[in-house]
C-alpha cells in the first residue's frame, strides 16, 4: 500500500538526519525502521508491566495478603459444588 503523508518540518528534519547520518537509504526504510523500534518498544513496555504485576501479586502471596490453593483442592471443591463424585 503506498500512501503520501506529510509529517511537518521537525520530522522531516530527523528523518534527513537518519539518511546523512547512514541509518537509513531513504525516508521510506527511516519510517520502516522507526515503526519497528516503535512496536518493540511497545513489546517490552508491554512486558514490564505484566512482569511488574506478577511480581507484586507474587509479593502478595509471600506476605500472606494473597493464599494460594493446591489445584487439586480446587478441583475437588468444584467438583462438590457440582454435585459430581
């Protein structure tokens, strides 16, 4: 799909910077790149987060704030409430 855009001055700017400075052929492989670096970014912005909430619900469960249940017990109490043996 090809389609013009017009990012403004600044951007412009930091893109012929990009191809002077040899990081990038053109103003379409500059964009290409800075979408990748962008969705990596997000990746691992991404991956903090979840990281930091499994670390404080592990937190959680160390200090006792959190109890924990075998799977089995679980399976069996479900089972109970269901009625079936």
């Amino acid at each position: 799909m090809t389609f013009p855009i017009n990012l403004g001055g600044p951007y412009e700017d930091i893109i012929d910077r990009l191809i002077k400075k040899g990081y990038a052929g053109t103003k379409s492989e500059a964009i290409r790149q800075a979408l990748a670096f962008y969705d990596r970014y997000l990746e691992d912005e991404e991956f903090i987060l979840v990281s930091r909430a499994t670390k404080a619900m592990m937190d959680d469960v160390k200090s006792g704030k959190t109890r924990t249940y075998k799977l089995d017990d679980v399976l069996k109490e479900e089972k109970k409430k269901r009625g079936l043996k």
